[in-house]
C-alpha cells in the first residue's frame, strides 16, 4: 500500500505496473515515462487517465545506474553497469520499436553510416554507443540544443548533437564529442547542462560556470588542453590531500563560502578546455565565465559526511519561448528563445534558487518542514518529496507469486485555475486578521497564474481566458490587501489594482466604510493608490457619492491633498457645497493658502457665485495667483480621453484676467508642467480656433515667452511663430481677435530680442496714411524684430512674399531685410524708386564705416543720372543730391572729390561744395 500525505496541488493518479522492481525511471516528454528494471528499460505511454499501456521495451548492457531523456532529439540515455564496468549509451528513434524482439541497430557515435545501410534506419531503434577514458558517473542533456553532458572523475565531456543527413526526407540523429572540460579539485555527483551553462555539484560544493564562444576566431582552435584561469587559492582554502591527517584524532572541515561572478574564480577550483570538434563545427566553445560557487559546512559531529549535510536535486531551469517544431521535432533547439535561467540545488532541510543570467543574485531560499529526499523544480512549482516523523516511508514485500509485479505511480497536479481557486478561499480565514498570512498566500496564488500565463503556447484558449480572469482577480485580491494592511509595502496596491483591471468606482466599492470606534481609519495603500489614480486623468467620472467619500477620506488622512484630489476630472461630480465646506476648515496656517483660495473660486465659478469668486481672487496678488496655479495646474488644464480640455476656470479668466491666465501658462511652462504644443494647443482649443487659426492670446503667450527668455525655448522656431503671425495679419489687413497684451513700445522697452526700429523707417511710413491701430502695432512689433539681435534674418525672406513691396509697410520690411543681409545697394535702389524722401535718412543710418563709400560710389551717381531724366521726383532728387555732396566734400579730398563728380555737370552747381573742399584743409 502506497499512502500519500500533503499534495494538495495534485488532483489524480496513473498507474504504471512493472513486472520488476524499478530502479530507475525519468519522464520522456508529454507522452511516456521509461522505467529501468534489471536489464531493461520499459517505456510506458502515459496520456489519458488510469492504467498505462506499455509501448516498447529495449534490453540493456547492464544495471542502469543514470538515466535521461531529452525531448531536443527525442533520445533516452543511460549509464549502465556490467561487471563491474560502466557503459554510455544512447537510444535513438526508440519509438520505432514496436516489440521487444524486433531488429536493433548498434553504431558507434560519429561513425557515418552506409548508404546501403542508411535506409533501414528509418524504421528501427538505433543504439549509439559513447566509450569514455573514465568511468561515466552522472549524465545531463540540454533541454533546449539536446546536446549531452558527462561527469566523469575531474572532467566533463560534452557530446553535441548533430544530424546525419541522409536524404530529403530523413536524417539519422548522432553526436560529436566537441569538449572536454578537466575541472580539479571538484568530483561531480550531479551535472546539468543548458545552451552553455553548466552546473557542477559534489557533495558539499556548487559550481556554475557558462562556457562562451567566439565565433570571429573560430577558426584558430586549439585542441589541445588549454589553462583558462590561474584560480587564486584563498588562505582558508586546503586541499584534498590535507583532509587525510595522519593523525585520527582530529578533523579539518573548510568554511562556508559563497562566491558571485568574477570573485568564484577565487575558489581553488581550476578549469581547462580541450577541444575535440572537428574544425568546421559551427558553435565553438573557448573560454568559461564563473558565474557561481557555492560551498558548505560538514556537520563536525562526525567524521564521515553524514546524509544531512549532502546536496542534491541539481538543476538548470530555463525559462524560454518556443516556436513552431517541424514534423520531426529537429529544428526545435533552434525555435526556441531563452528569456531566463535559474538554477536549484537542495540541502535536506533547505533549497536555494539563483538567477544566473545577466547577473548572478540569489532569488530565494526554501525551508522545507521535514527532512527532503529529491526536489524538483517547475516553472510554476517546487515540488519536494520529504519524510516526516511518521514513516510515511514504503515497506516493500516480496508479493505472492500469483500477483507478482510492481506500480509506479504517475501523480497529476490540478489545474492552476482550481488550485488558485482553492488558496484564494483558504485566504480568506486570514482576510479579517489583518495578517501577512493573507498576503503571502494570496503572492503564491497570483505567481502560480502568473507562471502558467507564461507558458501559454501549451494552453487552449477557453484555459488562457480564464487564467486571465484569475491573473486579474489575483491581482484585485492582491490590491485590496495592500491598502488595507499597515506595511511597508502598501504602495504596491496601486500597480496589483491597475493590473485587476478594476475602475476607481469598482475599488472604492470594495472599502469597508464602517467607523470603529467612533473614528474612521484609511490605510496608507488605498490612500496612495486613490491619489495617484486621481493624478492620471483618468476618463472616469466619480459618483456624487463616491466623490463625497473620497472628500471625507483625504480631509481625515491627507488634507494637504484635498485642493488637488477637489481639481481631478474623476471629481466633476462632488456636490460643490460640500468641497467648500471642506476647504474652509483648511483655511488655517501650515496649508497652502494660495491653492485653497483658487480651489475655492473654482468651486464658486461652478455655482455661478460671482461675488463669491471675485472676492477669493481679490485676497491675493497676481504674482501668488501665479503660483497656485503651478502648483496645481489641472485648475486651467485637464486632459480627457487624451485630449486638452480648458477648464470653466481658465474660460473665465480669458474674459476677465487674460493677462493672469497668459502668466500662469507661462509659469507651468518654466516649471515644466506643459509642454510647448500643449500650451499652443491649450489656447487655440480655449478660443475656439481650428489648428490653422492663431488666437491673438496665444501670440501674446509667443510674446511673453521672449519676453520670459525661457532656456527650454527654441528662439528661432519662436521667432517663426510670430513673423509668420504678423505677416499673414498685415498681409490679409486682419486685426486681432482680442485686444493684444503688449504693445510694440512694451515689447522694445522690456525685450531685448525687440530692437529700436531705424528712424528712417518713420519717414518711409509718413509717405503714406496708415489710420489702422491694429495695423501699425503688427508692422511696429514685426519691424521691431527684424531690428533685433537674435533674429535669423535669412530663414524668414522666403515668407515675405504674400507681404508686397507695393504697399509702404511691405516695402518698409523688405528693405530691413536686405539692409540685415548687407544688400544696401538694392535698398537704395528701391527707396530712390519709391521713397526719394527716406534716401538721406537711410543712409544717415545704415552706411557708415565700410559702408560710407557708398555716398559717392553709389548715391552720388544715381542721382545725378536720376535728375538727368527729370520727372515728376526731380525737385526730390536734387535736394537729396544737395544733401549728399555735403556730406561727399567733407568726406574726401578735393582730387577724390573732383573725380566723383559728373564730367557733364555744371560748373556753377558744384563749385560751393568744390571751394568747401578746398578750404576743409585751410580750416582744419
């Protein structure tokens, strides 16, 4: 009778019956289970319920000693013992035998097959024999590539699995021996191997090592013995030999050591490769990374190492995602991704897991009840057969003859779904307890859902559904522990709440509301997650109820809070007499006095209170009006559905203070609560203008900006946005939609990116009548920044043409423009065409220094050619003319003089200036 005690994860049974005593038996795969017994080994199918069928049976060698199945290759290996000489094998293709008598091919490993021979393959068992040097003591197969590892006494010997390709449509699975790793000093009872990563354990000691390859040099491989780490020895490390004393009176044990990364070279344990692979072999492997070692402490009562102190379970778990395999299951090592790789070993009362890629970091330590016989590790369970104080031990008999044989029993685990289901309901005699009982139970449930989600290439979808169900409501369960338990931890009620999918509404559904003692008591965890979920512009809207209670709850645990929980979206319901009440009561010093007084006038705006609100926002300067809205900007902006939404507050102050409201955009911006584009689309949506339209306020916000010279600004796109602006509005002859803030004069007088515009602009615009206010202040402010310091004058004469030179203001901006770029020739040009007026004064101001030579090299000239043609500007020119030869007599000498002069010309009209040259030496 076989009695089993404490398995509550497990639902059912199967039985396999064996005709001999098992000695040794491992899983193969989802579908078998081999059972070694005498000389045979016996594989069983194992899918379905009940009774399971045997399906072949193969003789081997010996006794087996180890046994392993690899699913990458589908291959049973085993060490087998005869006559006192071990043997390694491999069984190939084994579910082609379909009885124990049918025909069995023996092969050496890397001997190719005939092709005479080849084809008969395809339909037999293969057995590929692995002769070794020394004695094979424990074998692992690599889950992922197939590739088989052997421990042998102070080496490891690595077979990689490879494919004999015979034709098209078959190849014949073999192995290469392509690595010997000699480890000294270690003496391995239980390997494993996963895509380079080996494990190594001894009695006492655990070392983990990742061999890594090189693929740039793989053609330089040395096959010979090559030392890859000179291992430092530690002053407490003694070796082997110094264990045989020869004196018994005595022991020497080594210390407990643990040893991460590059420090696990310093545990006296020496590592060589030898390569072995052939030259052409794709993946080589030349040199080993120490990523672990682990060692412990014998128990010094006695001399001989004593069962409780041994390890054992050792294991390379990876976690992967798998692809699609092909019909022969050979490409699935190259389907399959690994994620993670964590590796378990036991003691007999304690198990350690460690996380061994990216870093090495000691995940978690299990402390098992009762002493522990094997472990195995899932990616969902720990599963550890222990014996308790009872004898739940097996007293096996020799049975009848009549009913001779022997059952294994196959033990299946429940659905994780029924199982979380089982642990929720047994947390719930924790729930009112206010315990950790509850939340470490509750953990355990939501990591088992959480692991089978991970593995869902191998659930049906009706299962994936409701393992998502369950993932949500552990996290619910999770949520609702945090927030209502005084831990360290409570925060992380916010994310397990967020994960459950639940609506604020739903949680708050979930509080317990009930007063104890006369006093209502909120927990830190609902506190943080409500508050943060109130920050998150969530699209949901609170009931006037549940607003009420949320009210109540912050003015009890966070009053701080209460201005900013009163200005969330989720709030547009709270009864507006009920905040009011409450903000009043913080109305008292240590609170922001600011911030409740403009959530007070919001709140007043809301009951249409006028008086009320004129009066909150009377009881502070600007400037401090300033500050509380960056401190709670969603007073003027919320979001909605991803959306800027202005709020009924800053609608208001658009009408009534657009001034404050351009101000405090403006300081949200400095303190980097808006962005650039949020802003610009905060004002167009609170004026009512499509994307292609600019409001008037938001230019006056563009103008505060360069008045402001915030350093996150990018003044040229800046400059853009308001020379584009002032250009379209003279262009088009638009005003403004609103009376702008500032005026050009303002803007010269408190912006030093605004410069004084040239005098001769004056004169150019006074040959014509501009009535327009609106219109000079565009033209003044646009001027005003051609004029300045910082303004990239190229980047904008491509956007001056809808601005035409016909009209005076276009005119005056485009000769700015080239007068910028040094074009000074064209704007003489131009301005003696259109404006001989403003000729003089131009050059008054703009050609001087290098540019003077201008007076006679360029006007003289042409206005003597000008006055030559008449017309209707002669009077004009000749006073211009008049002007510049005074200025041209002083400037040079009477000989540079005279040849500046036109040969043409009278002699009686120069000769004043010419006697004034004369005598400019005499005077001076």
């Amino acid at each position: 009778m076989v009695q089993l005690y404490n398995l509550h994860p497990f639902g059912s049974q199967q039985v396999v019956p064996c005709k001999l005593e098992p000695e040794r038996f491992c899983g193969g795969g989802r579908d078998a289970l081999f059972v070694a017994a005498g000389c045979k080994v016996e594989a069983f199918a194992v899918a379905g319920q009940g009774l399971c069928q045997p399906r072949c049976a193969f003789s081997t060698l010996g006794r087996v000693l180890r046994l392993a199945y690899s699913e990458a290759g589908d291959y049973l290996v085993a060490i087998e013992e005869k006559n006192k000489a071990t043997f390694l094998r491999a069984y190939v293709n084994w579910r082609s035998k379909r009885t124990e008598n049918s025909r069995v091919c023996i092969r050496m490993v890397g001997h190719d097959v005939e092709p005479p021979f080849s084809e008969t393959f395809r339909d037999q068992m293969s057995i590929v024999e692995m002769p070794l040097s020394e004695a094979p003591l424990c074998i692992s197969c690599c889950p992922v590539k197939g590739d088989l590892l052997v421990g042998c006494t102070n080496k490891l010997v690595l077979f990689s699995l490879k494919y004999q390709i015979i034709n098209e449509e078959f190849s014949i699975l073999d192995f290469e021996r392509s690595l010997i790793i000699h480890i000294d000093n270690i003496t391995p009872v239980e390997i494993s191997f996963c895509i380079g990563y080996v494990a190594v354990m001894s009695d006492l000691e655990v070392l983990i090592l990742k061999l890594e390859s090189d693929p740039k040099n793989g053609e330089s491989v040395n096959h010979h013995p090559r030392k890859i780490n000179n291992p430092v020895k530690l002053s407490e490390d003694i070796s082997n030999e110094t264990l045989q004393l020869e004196s018994d009176d005595f022991v020497i044990c080594q210390k407990p050591m643990e040893l991460l990364g590059e420090k696990s070279k310093q545990s006296g344990i020496s590592v060589t490769l030898e390569s072995t692979g052939l030259a052409d072999e794709k993946i080589k492997y030349f040199h080993v990374q120490h990523l672990l070692y682990r060692r412990f402490a014998p128990d010094i009562s006695s001399c001989v190492l004593s069962d409780d102190i041994k390890l054992h379970s050792l294991q390379l778990l990876p976690i992967y995602q798998t692809g699609f395999l092909t019909s022969e299951r050979k490409n699935s090592s190259q389907e399959k991704e690994l994620l993670s790789l964590f590796c378990f070993f036991s003691l007999p009362h304690v198990g350690y897991l460690y996380m061994v890629v990216k870093s090495v970091e000691l995940m978690s330590v299990y402390q098992y009840p009762e002493k522990s016989q094997q472990a195995v590790l899932t990616p969902q369970f720990l599963h550890v057969i222990t014996s308790s104080g009872k004898g739940t031990s097996v007293n096996l008999k020799t049975p009848p003859v009549a009913e001779a044989g022997w059952n294994l029993y196959i033990v299946n685990t429940i659905s994780p779904v029924q199982l979380y289901k089982e642990m929720v309901d047994y947390s719930n005699t924790y729930k009112t307890a206010k315990t950790q009982g509850c939340i470490h139970l509750l953990s355990e449930a939501h990591l088992l859902v959480r692991a089978a989600l991970m593995d869902a290439s191998q659930l049906e979808p009706g299962e994936k559904a409701e393992l998502l169900e369950a993932f949500k409501e552990s996290c619910g369960h999770l949520g609702d522990c945090y927030s209502r338990l005084d831990t360290q931890y409570s925060h992380l009620a916010l994310p397990y709440y967020k994960m459950s999918g639940l609506s604020m509404a739903e949680v708050l559904a979930r509080v317990d509301w009930a007063v104890e003692d006369g006093l209502q008591k909120y927990e830190r965890g609902l506190i943080f997650y409500i508050n943060h979920s109130l920050y998150e512009n969530l699209d949901e809207e609170l009931s006037e109820e549940l607003a009420a209670k949320v009210v109540q709850m912050f003015y009890v645990a966070e009053p701080k809070q209460l201005p900013h929980i009163l200005c969330s979206p989720s709030m547009k319901n709270i009864d507006t007499l009920t905040a009011i009440s409450y903000l009043r009561k913080l109305d008292t010093p240590g609170f922001s006095s600011v911030l409740v007084t403009l959530t007070k006038a919001a709140m007043a705006l809301k009951m249409r209170d006028l008086d009320m609100h004129r009066n909150e926002m009377k009881s502070h300067s600007e400037m401090k009006l300033v500050c509380g809205f960056i401190l709670e900007p969603r007073l003027l902006i919320q979001q909605r559905k991803g959306q800027i939404v202005p709020t009924e507050f800053a609608v208001h102050l658009k009408e009534t203070q657009p001034g404050l409201l351009v101000a405090s955009v403006l300081g949200l911006q400095k303190n980097n609560k808006i962005g650039i584009e949020e802003a610009d689309s905060f004002f167009k949506v609170l004026c009512g203008k499509d994307e292609d339209t600019i409001p008037q306020l938001l230019v006056d916000f563009w103008e505060a900006q360069l008045v402001a010279c915030l350093p996150d600004v990018v003044l040229q796109e800046l400059f853009f946005k308001l020379t584009s602006q002032y250009i379209w509005r003279l262009s088009k002859r638009q005003p403004p939609d609103t009376t702008p803030l500032r005026t050009s004069e303002d803007l010269i007088n408190t912006c030093s990116h605004y410069g004084l515009i040239s005098p001769w602009v004056n004169v150019l615009l006074s040959s014509e009548s501009l009535a327009d206010k609106n219109y000079m202040e565009d033209l003044s402010k646009l001027q005003s920044l051609i004029c300045g310091p910082s303004f990239d004058i190229a980047s904008i004469i491509p956007f001056l043409e809808p601005l035409s030179e016909d009209t005076v203001a276009g005119l005056s901006v485009h000769v700015l423009c080239h007068t910028r770029l040094e074009e000074y020739e064209r704007c003489i040009d131009r301005l003696l065409e259109r404006c001989p007026e403003a000729v003089i004064p131009y050059a008054n101001h703009e050609l001087k220094e290098e540019n003077r030579t201008l007076w006679w090299k360029k006007l003289l000239p042409e206005l003597c050619q000008r006055i030559k043609c008449g017309g209707e500007k002669y009077q004009l020119y000749l006073s211009s003319l008049k002007e510049i030869l005074s200025v041209v007599a002083v400037e040079l000498q009477l000989r540079d003089f005279l040849n500046v002069l036109p040969e043409d010309g009278t002699a009686a009209f120069f000769l004043p200036y010419l006697l004034y040259c004369s005598r400019k030496k005499s005077l001076t």
